[in-house]
C-alpha cells in the first residue's frame, strides 16, 4: 500500500508548528482568544457570525427559511468570520463560542442576550423559538432529531475525515483515503435507503434534518465538495440526487447558501447580509461593478 511511512509516534506528543498543512496557520491544541477583537453588532435581534461553508449554510438557510414563512423575528445580521485569518479566536467570538468554530449566534431580541454556538444547536433553538421545521408530535420530532444527530456525529468522517486527506492534506494517503472513503460511501448508502422510503430525513415534511444534513451530503452529490463525485460515484445514490435537487429548488435554500460565501461565482457570493435587498444589490459581482 502506497504513503506508508516510518513514523512511530513519540512517547509524548509534542506541537509541531509545521505540521497541518493547509491549515497550520490555525491549528493549535490549545482553546481561547489569540487577539482582541470587538464583534460588530448590527440592527436586527438575531447576529449571526459565520462562514458560508457547510455548517455555516445549515443556519442561514434556516433563517431565509423561516422568513420565507413570515417569521419577521428571524431577520438577521450576517456578518463574515475569516476562518483562514483568525477571526474565530478574536476575544469578543470567543466569548460567543469558547470552541472557536462557525456558526455561533446572538439573540438580542429579549432583556438579556443569549448565546448559542454548535450549528445542531442553532438549528434546534431558532425551530422551537419560531415554532418551526420541527415537529411536535412525539414520535416524528424523535425522527427528526434522530437524524439531526446523525448528521453531527457523521459529517465529521465527511470534511474532517475523507475530505481532509483527499483534498487538503499536503501528502497523499492511501489508507487514510481508502478508510474515509468508504466510510462516506456507507453514509450515502444509509441516505439513499432512508430516501427511498422517505420523500425527507423525518418523514413526509421539510425539517431541520435536511437542512443540517443537505449542505454537506446535497453539495457532495452535486459535485460541489472536494472534486470528489466521479471519486465517489455519488450518481450512484439516486434517492439522494432526487432529495438533494427537491431542497437546492427552494429559494430560501438559494439565498441561505449565497450569505458568507467566499467562493464561487461573484453573483453567488454574499459576503455580509443585512437586509434581504442584499441579494439583490450587494452580491460581489454587483459591488466589483460599482467601483
């Protein structure tokens, strides 16, 4: 098998600031602020700060969902967090999420702020404070949580496992590849079986398990993560493809992928959302052509 090495690990691990790739910048086995720095605070009561990636995704299209349905309390501020430059161990973010990781959330619409950090959990707090993608039947909101945490406890084998050493780490690993890989396939697989039986994650209804689980598995099926589809056959999973074409249909899963987006076509990419004329006006194509 190729990328074997000759490594044997030390009695006791020491950090190596030379190690880590295309992230050693960032990683570090150490939690809390490396800088001071103060978050902006804008006018509506939900201030979000974030990263269009795939967690950060989950968050924004649930709040242009929940606007789609009227919910004017769901307005919000969206503001940019540079991953690759630190933002997220700025004093002010971490004090929002001590685990320096988008998406982390303020709610200042009631006497005192509330802070709520963990993508499953923002998800679960905006479902029950708006009434909303949630179900309350016993049995059905089981369901959906149900697949809400298979998501948190699968993903990770997605980017930080297959994703990692496919697309990012500096050397190619055949082992690493191959064990990642089949995991992903395994999920897929668990996916389709589940959307074959399922129009959605829970049931019947749209709900907060297709959009924690859509912008990773949806984007993977689509060939929009990693370069990896032909890798993975992922037009193989056809349930998926129906399911993941069904959710990127909705306009509010459109607009909610657009805000924090740092890649792709200028006319995708919302850096900083503030009002839902945003999307018409302040996308980067539309700014660049205003200078």
């Amino acid at each position: 098998m190729s990328g074997s090495s000759d490594y044997i690990p030390p009695k006791v691990w020491t950090w190596n600031k030379a190690n880590g790739g295309q992230f050693a910048s960032i990683n570090r086995p150490i939690a809390g602020p490396t800088h001071e720095k103060e978050l902006p605070i804008g006018r509506h009561p939900l201030q979000l700060y974030s990263l269009g990636t795939p967690n950060g995704q989950k968050v924004t299209i649930m709040l242009e969902e929940l606007l789609a349905l009227g919910h004017s309390g769901a307005e919000y501020d969206a503001w940019l967090i540079r991953i690759g430059d630190g933002d997220q161990f700025g004093s002010d973010f971490v004090k929002i999420n001590p685990n320096s990781k988008i998406p982390a959330l303020m709610d200042r619409s009631g006497e005192k702020p509330i802070r709520v950090f963990e993508s499953g959990a923002i998800l679960t707090y905006l479902a029950e404070k708006f009434g909303a993608f949630l179900p309350t039947e016993p049995a059905a909101r089981a369901e959906c949580l149900s697949w809400l945490f298979w998501q948190m406890g699968s993903a990770p084998y997605l980017g930080g496992g297959f994703g990692h050493f496919y697309a990012y780490a500096p050397t190619k690993i055949e082992y690493a590849i191959d064990r990642f890989a089949m995991e992903v396939k395994r999920q897929l697989d668990v996916l389709d079986r589940r959307l074959a039986e399922s129009e959605y994650l829970a049931g019947s209804d749209y709900t907060i398990a297709d959009i924690a689980v859509w912008p990773w598995y949806g984007g993977l099926v689509k060939g929009w993560t990693y370069g990896a589809a032909e890798f993975l056959q992922v037009e193989d999973y056809k349930n998926v493809q129906r399911w993941a074409d069904a959710i990127f249909s909705r306009p509010a899963v459109q607009r909610g992928r657009m805000v924090n987006r740092l890649s792709g076509d200028p006319s995708s990419q919302l850096h900083e959302r503030h009002d839902a004329s945003d999307f018409d006006t302040r996308t980067q194509d539309k700014l660049a052509a205003a200078e």
